[in-house]
C-alpha cells in the first residue's frame, strides 16, 4: 500500500470517528487576535487540568500558539456551524465575523460556545507536521447549551436518539 493510499484510508477511518469541535483563540505579542477551528481536541490529566490539541505547522498563525504564553479552547455550540467554517477558512477576518471580547487573562474569547477553556501554555511537543500544544486550564466557563458533534464531514448536535437509547439500556 502506498503512502498516500495509507494517507486516504487514515482520514476516512478518523473522519468516521465522531467529535467535538472547538475553536482556539490567542493574542499575537501586539494584541491582535488569532483563531482557528481545531478537532484534535482531548483531555489529559485532572491533576494538574491539562488538556491538548494540535496545529498544523502550515498555519500562518501557529508561533502564536507554539510560543504564546496562553489560548483559550472554546467548545462549540451545536448552532455554531458557521462559526466553525468561519475559522477554518484562510485569509478571512475571522474575529470580524464574530462577537468576541479580551479575557481579564489577555485572551480573545468568542461568545456563544459551549464551553471556554482559557490555558496558560504548558508544552508544545512537535510531532511529525504538527506540534501537539498541552495547556494548563486556568479559568472554565460553562453555558447551558448543546454541543456541537462533527462526523463524516457535517456538523450538527448530539441526536435526541442517542439520549434515548441510553436511558433504555438502565
């Protein structure tokens, strides 16, 4: 099998794989705001809180983040889809597309999501065409509202069904 044969399977087998998506916002060293949307997205320790998440090293917005003190990961809200294209399209003003304000820890934080997690840097790791970012999770805000699920390229929130499913099971 050939790379890119290999290459193709690994993107089908982990696009079949449901997750969540998250948008991630730091400041340049001037103030201005960066942001992109990211799905490699997990937790990692609970003592401290740390989480991680990955930037591909062809992001124009990458040093920010390897070499920023601090990011906020914001969870998005199931009615957020145009927000997550938003950020995953380059050379758009992003943060101009969206209600957003600066964090008492000098970070852009988006309105509406989920959950927002601000971190302080605490290891860029590189690994192969991405350096792996673990944060230390300073501040976490909660709203009440549905997350948003992507799989198999399309966005959504987590199907009533599933819930049904499992109150059925106990």
């Amino acid at each position: 099998m050939s790379k890119e044969e290999k290459q193709q399977l690994f993107k089908e087998a982990l696009g079949n794989y449901p997750t969540g998506v998250t948008i991630v916002t730091a400041a340049t060293k001037d103030g201005t705001p960066v942001g992109l949307t990211v799905n490699s997205f997990a937790s990692v320790s609970l003592d401290p809180l740390l989480i991680l998440w990955s930037v591909d090293h062809r992001v124009s917005s990458k040093d920010t983040f390897i070499n920023g003190e601090k990011f906020a990961v914001h969870i998005l809200a199931a009615d957020q889809v145009d927000l997550c294209k938003t950020f995953a399209t380059p050379n758009v003003d992003r943060f101009s597309n969206c209600s957003w304000n600066m964090s008492d820890h000098n970070i852009p934080i988006i309105d509406g999501a989920f959950a927002v997690l601000q971190c302080r840097l605490h290891q860029a790791v590189e690994a192969g065409d991405h350096t792996i970012i673990i944060g230390e999770v300073l501040d976490i805000d909660i709203e009440n509202r549905d997350p948003m699920l992507y799989h198999r390229r399309n966005f959504g929130s987590i199907p009533a069904q599933f819930y049904t499913d499992i109150d059925e099971r106990k």
